[in-house]
C-alpha cells in the first residue's frame, strides 16, 4: 500500500505594517504600483516623510521589469494625472542599463506640457535652490551636471515637437493647453494669519444669510469634533469676525443712524448661545 506523503508547508514571508499588524508581503511590481499611485511626490504622509517614499520608489525601479516600469509611468500620467512622479520615475530608469531602452518612449508620452522638459532636467541634474544659516533661498542652485543619454535626448526631441503647432502657410499657432488661475475667498483659511477681514458688496439679507450660514458650520464643527488649542484660536477669530459682521448689520458702525435696520432677534440670540458654548470647553 502507498504511503501518502505529507504535503510540505510552505511559509509565506510576512511583514509589519507602520501599526504593527502582519501582512503578506507582495511583489516588487504591486509595492512599486502601490507606492506611486499614493503619494505625490516629496510630500509626506502619515506614516512616512516624502524623501523615504521616493527612495522607496528609486530601489523598487531597480528591482522591477523595465517594460512594467514604463507602462506604469505612462499610466500614472496620462491615466492617473500624476505630473512629477512619472517624470522622476523616468529619470531613475534612465540610470538604468537595462531599462533605458524603454525611457525615449516613455518621455514621449508622458511630457506633454512645455514647463515638463526643464522639470525632467533639473530631476536629471538634481538642481536644488541654495539657502543660506536661516534656511531662506538665496536665487542661487546647486546641479549635477552630466551628460544626457542617448535615449533621453530622443524622448525629449520626440516630445518637444508637440509643442510647435504653428501654421507657416496662415501664421496660426494652435494652442493645445492653457492654464487658468481662478480666486475664491477661504474662510476657513489654514494658516491662522490669514482670516477674513471683511465681505463687501453684499445686501443686507444676503449679508445676514452669510452670517446664518457661518454660524451653522460653526455650530457643526463644535457638535462633529474635539479641537486642539490652535483650532479654538480659530474658533475665536471666525467668532469675532461673525460679531463684527452682527453689528455692521444693525448698523451701530454706520454714521449715519437713521438708516440702522433692525435688530435680528433670532440671530443675536443664536450668537448668544454660540458664545456660551464656547465658553464651557
């Protein structure tokens, strides 16, 4: 009669996560995946400062197939909309021997904005802005000039030429991207320097529903949240701003008396009860 051989038990590599649960460990591919498509670039996180992700992704390049390398590139732009991090991706392939075949056509499709072609080269050149005993910069870089590979100056020929769209024959010049700048008012702005001073140009009833509106998300904070002291001092400047706003509405600031509005019972009270909560956290 056979025997039956037991089966040997094979022991996946396990890993810690930052909160110290053990995980199955991946591939170098899905950690290099899962590390671009979550960050961007130099930024920190919440587990881990910017310069110890891009590391990160510099050693899993190394460790990765170039072709695999080069579509996630061209995905995390053109799919992803990420505008840095490709290009970094594709300057630590160039370092690469083996996979800088794949680096002319992978900056062909992944420039596709002037500004681009000098943001690769000062990845390239690793140009960084000098700063003097206090940290400020001073105008001045710093740059490790080298010479540019074969491969790199065909990606960026290739792509420069997108961007010559002129028309000789009409002196027409196509404008394949413009950027647009649009300004808003933040009244909740995140640094506690910059706190609204003032609204104008407003009626007096769309000036009270912009005070009832303030007060309602004030009053939400307040009930949904548990607040640092540096929060509070923000709690008190928006507090301050919605008295000043109170009072230019009943019109005590205005020097003429005899067109003061009156008095917003319900709004005063609302106040009244927002300042007393206040006052017991």
């Amino acid at each position: 009669m056979p025997k039956l051989v037991p089966k040997r038990r094979v022991e996946e590599k396990t890993v810690k996560t930052h909160e110290g649960a053990t995980v199955r460990k991946c591939g170098d591919f899905e950690q290099l995946k899962r590390s671009v498509l979550s960050c961007m670039l130099w930024e920190e996180e919440f587990y881990e400062d910017g310069k110890t992700i891009t590391s990160r992704i510099a050693d899993l390049i190394k460790k990765c197939d170039g072709q695999s390398v080069a579509d996630l590139t061209v995905a995390a732009r053109t799919k992803y909309k990420l505008r840095h991090t490709p290009l970094f991706m594709a300057r630590e392939s160039a370092r690469n021997e083996k996979q800088r075949q794949f680096v002319a056509d992978t900056l062909a499709k992944i420039v596709n904005r002037p500004d681009e072609l000098s943001a690769f080269l000062a990845l390239y050149w690793d140009v960084k802005a000098k700063t003097d005993r206090n940290g400020k910069t001073t105008g001045e870089v710093t740059m490790k000039k080298q010479p540019i590979a074969a491969s790199v100056k065909k990606g960026l020929a290739r792509a420069f030429v997108k961007f010559d769209e002129y028309d000789r024959e009409n002196g027409v010049r196509t404008i394949k991207e413009v950027v647009l700048y649009e300004g808003s008012a933040v009244l909740w702005g995140a640094n506690d320097m910059t706190p609204t001073l003032d609204v104008k140009a407003l009626t007096k009833p769309q000036q009270q529903k912009n005070v009832y509106d303030r007060l309602e998300r004030l009053k939400s904070a307040i009930r949904n949240g548990s607040f640092t002291d540096e929060t509070f001092s923000l709690l008190e400047i928006e507090f301050c701003q919605l008295q000043k706003a109170v009072s230019e509405i009943e019109g005590t600031k205005k020097a003429d008396e005899a067109t003061k509005p009156p008095v917003d019972a319900n709004l005063l009270k609302a106040l009244e009860q927002f300042n007393n909560t206040l006052k017991n956290f």
